[in-house]
C-alpha cells in the first residue's frame, strides 16, 4: 500500500515561497516521504558519484580564493545568511514538520537555533586570536598563526538537520573554509530549502566563489564518497555510534580530522530531595522531545528507593496524557516515529525487556486507523531490575528505563556503565549530593545538569560527549581552532646564526676548502 504522490497545496506553496524550482523535488529519483501520514512529498534530484567529484572539485577551487577573502566579508556573508534564514523562519519550520514530523513549534526552535548559529559566528570572528610568545633567545620572535583548514563536509542526521548543519557551516565559512553537505536522506527536502535560502544571501553577497557551499543528496554511499575523498580535510558528522565508528576509522586511515557528534544514552537521577513538581515536567519533555529520536533525549532513570513508587506512577500517568498526534496541530507534544523502521526497532526492544519479565507501560502504536502509513506511538515506561538489554543500548524511541537506587553513588556507577557519555542529570536540593554527581568521581559526560533535564545547548558554550559520544564539541569559544590550520612561526633577526662552535668550524672549514679550489681551477691570467 503506498499513498499517492501528491504534494500538498501549502507545502508547494511553501517552497515556492522560498524559492525552489518546482523540477528540483519533482523529477528526481530520491523519494520523500511526510512521517505525519506516509506520503510522497517529492522527488528529489539524487547525487552521483561523478556528481559528487564535481561539487568537491568546485569546493577545492572556491576554497583557494574564499581562504583570501577578508575576515570582515566573511562575517558580511554570515550576517546575511542569518537575516535570509529569518525571513524564511517559519517556512522551513513547516518544511522540517512536514518532512520528519516533529512539532511545529520545535522545527521553528530548531530554525531559531539555526540563525543564533550566525550571530554567534559573526561574533566570534572578531575572537580569532594567536598568542606571541616570550622570546627565550635574542632577536628572535615566535607566535601563532591560524589558518584556514580547507575544503570540509559536514554529515547530518534526520532528527536535528538544519541545527547540526548550521553548528559546523557557519564557523568553518567564517574561518575561511568551504563546506559541503550531505544530509540524511530521510530530512533531504528539508536540507534542500535550507541551502537554497543560503544560496539566496550568497548571490546577494555578490562575492563568494561558486562551489563556497555544496549540497549532496543520496545515500550513504555518498557519504562514504566523502569522507574517503583526500580533498577534504575535515568531516563532522552527526549520527549513530555504529556510522560514527565508520566514520571515524575512514577519516583516521588519511589522517583527516574529524568532528563526531553521536549517540547519547543520557541519565537522570531523583533524589529524595528533589522537587518532584520541579522534576516530572522535565522528565516528560525529555522523553518525548522529537519522539525520543534525538541525542538529547532521556532514555535513564534512577530514583532512590523511598520516592520510587510515586515518581512512577506520576510519570506513567503524565507520559499517558502527553498528545500524540498531527505535529502541524499547536495542541500535539508528540509527533510520529520517522518511519516503519523506527518503529520496528522500538518494538524490538520493548519485546526483548518482556522477555526477561520487566513491567512495560505504553508503547503501543496508535493513529494506525487514520494513518496507516505513519507510526505514532505511545511513550514507554520500563521498570527495570538490573541494568542490562536494550536499556545500554540507545533505541531511537520515547522510551525511558526506571530503575531504584539508594545512593548518589550508585547512580553514579550505572550512569558510567553505558557506553555513551552525552548528558546526565540530577535532581536534588542536597549540596552533597550533587557535589558527589558533578565532582571527579562523578559522572563522565560531556554535560551535567542540576535540576535541568533537555540539554538544549548554548551557542556559548561547548556541546558534546564523551566515550561513544564520539568526543566532538559544537560551539564554544574555542570551536573555531577546530576548523583551522595552526602554525608556530619564529622569526629571527639575529646577525649570526645560532649553531654550535664544531658546527661552525665544520662549515667555515668547507668554505676554505670551497674556495681553494675554486682558485686552483681558475684559468691563468694573461698579460
């Protein structure tokens, strides 16, 4: 059974609003479909490997002229990126609702966060700084230099597109780089307005090189295409642990750096002393943000063992009333799976806990009747006696395995068994205890959060993880070094070189001899 392959009337309107040739989703061979009911939304035109070779070639050649481009112009070009994404803030939204079925309002936050990622580039530019060193010899001078690294691809998942684009396209092109991207296949249409509004400000710049931005669209091979290539001197990629191991071993075989942004199996910890009221909402909308398909998600819950049953019932209660329903809906918390195949592997998981005889709340796929192409589910609730099973493995799903704790410590432990290192959580009003969470005997992810559960990021600030969190950091106020090239330059005025004495008397010795025979072989002179 497959739905017709008509686009809706507003979504065409809406990418004729932001300009795309109605060919350019009409004619190809990748197919799109909406997560909200199993349609078509378009054929895109999918990318070669001929294709691919070319972009890459253009990106080589615009990068030796855009790497001589003032820094000022580059901030110019950025701005305008950002002021061309707020004029089509709202369209993308709907384009990203439409295409990967996340609520309206967190694809217009998404966009936001998009365009925060210009300004934080364009004033970050004016930060990009070496330092001059002391000099320990006389007339002699050494300071740092960075330059821009070189052509870079940027590989994106379907969950955060647009923002994990943004994150590395706007600093490396600040920088002096050329990007190029290759998004998900399953957020393709989404990618492709995007980087039609980006190409809108850069014929408005008037002065960027063709090939400053490329667009791939395909499947992995692609990707694999890219990150294989000698050319390409930086790849960041956003995904799972598996793509990221793939990822990162091609990249380590040429020696090209690498930026992985991968799984995390974040935790949170409730204490005795937290605020339950404080507490649940957060552990709501943690689970079902983006329908429990983002890194950010939570997916671990311990609870010490006097709260345990009523943090469990209030959250199996509250999870029951979250609404699931149409994303394009203001009223809905929760949109749809990304497709059959994330839906398969939820059930996968929730049939292995059975197995082993541990209580599951919820779950189950609904809608069915009135989208029987589209896989909305329930949020999950999995009491667990140990630690072990799907709830070490990240599921890209709204479930969320519970487990008592009588101690800081022992959360602590299982927080640390998982192999991602993301983000955890506690929540307390006790100063040892989260002294205990957050020391360096505590948890060993990238990011803790007090009484703070979404890790929604700041521009500001570095985000990431560690272990199989795949280590890379997006922002900061250092995120620029990781798009350059660094060089130590010393320059010396000395009017004698600075070598030692048999040196010196082994080179002077060579002259003499040098120039002995030079004037033994010289013709004699006639009168």
């Amino acid at each position: 059974m497959d739905a017709p392959h008509t686009l809706p009337l507003d979504a065409r309107q809406t990418l004729d609003r932001i300009g795309i040739k109605r060919e350019a989703y009409s004619d190809g061979t990748l197919f799109v479909r909406s997560a909200i009911d199993g349609s078509r939304l378009a054929k895109l035109r999918e990318t070669d490997g001929k294709q691919a070779d070319a972009a890459m070639a253009r990106s080589v050649k615009a990068f030796a002229s855009w790497r001589e481009t003032g820094l000022g112009e580059r901030l110019e070009l950025v701005r305008l990126i950002g002021e061309h994404l707020r004029r089509h803030a709202a369209d993308l939204a709907h384009i990203i609702t439409l295409e990967t079925g996340k609520p309206l309002a967190d694809s217009l936050e998404e966009v936001t966060q998009a365009i925060a990622r210009c300004d934080y580039a364009s004033g970050l530019g004016h930060q990009i700084h070496g330092t001059a060193g002391v000099p320990e010899q006389r007339n002699q001078y050494t300071y740092d230099a960075w330059h821009p690294l070189g052509p870079t691809g940027c590989i994106t998942s379907f969950n955060q597109t647009v923002l994990q684009y943004a994150v590395h396209a706007f600093i490396t092109v600040m920088c002096g780089n050329t990007v190029i991207w290759k998004p998900s296949e399953k957020s393709s249409l989404s990618a492709l307005a995007v980087f039609e509004v980006i190409q809108q400000a850069v014929r408005q710049f008037g002065k960027a090189p063709q090939g400053l931005f490329e667009l791939l669209l395909g499947g992995r091979d692609i990707g694999k295409l890219l990150c294989e290539d000698s050319r390409i001197s930086l790849v960041s990629a956003s995904g799972s642990m598996n793509a990221g191991r793939t990822i990162g071993l091609k990249l380590a075989q040429r020696f090209s750096r690498s930026l992985l942004h991968l799984g995390g199996n974040n935790a949170a910890l409730i204490c005795p002393s937290a605020d339950l009221g404080l507490a649940l909402p957060q552990i709501v909308d943690a689970v079902c943000f983006s329908s429990g398909q983002c890194c950010r998600n939570l997916r671990r819950l311990f609870v010490y063992e006097e709260i345990y049953d009523e943090v469990v019932t209030r959250l199996k209660s509250a999870l029951d009333r979250v609404p699931v329903g149409d994303p394009l809906d203001p009223a809905t918390a929760m949109g749809p799976l990304i497709g059959r195949a994330a839906f398969e592997s939820m059930q996968r998981a929730l049939q292995e806990v059975r197995a082993e005889a541990a209580p599951v709340t919820g779950g189950e796929r609904v809608l069915a009747e009135r989208y029987p192409l589209a896989y909305y589910v329930k949020p999950a609730v999995v009491e667990m006696a140990e630690q072990d099973g799907p709830m070490l493995r990240e599921t890209l799903a709204p479930i969320v395995y519970v487990m008592r704790v009588s101690s800081v410590r022992e959360a602590i432990a299982l927080n640390n068994d998982a192999d991602a290192g993301l983000a955890s959580s506690i929540f307390s009003r006790d100063l040892d205890e989260t002294n205990e969470f957050f020391g360096p005997n505590g948890n060993d992810c990238g990011m803790a959060n007090l009484n703070l559960c979404l890790c929604r990021g700041e521009s500001g600030l570095p985000f990431g993880g560690n272990k199989a969190s795949g280590g890379g950091r997006t922002a900061g106020t250092d995120f620029w070094k990781s798009h350059m090239r660094r060089a130590v330059v010393t320059l010396s005025f000395e009017a004698e070189p600075r070598v030692s004495p048999a040196i010196r008397k082994a080179v002077a010795a060579a002259e003499l001899a040098a120039a002995a025979q030079g004037s033994s072989k010289s013709p004699p002179r006639t009168r």
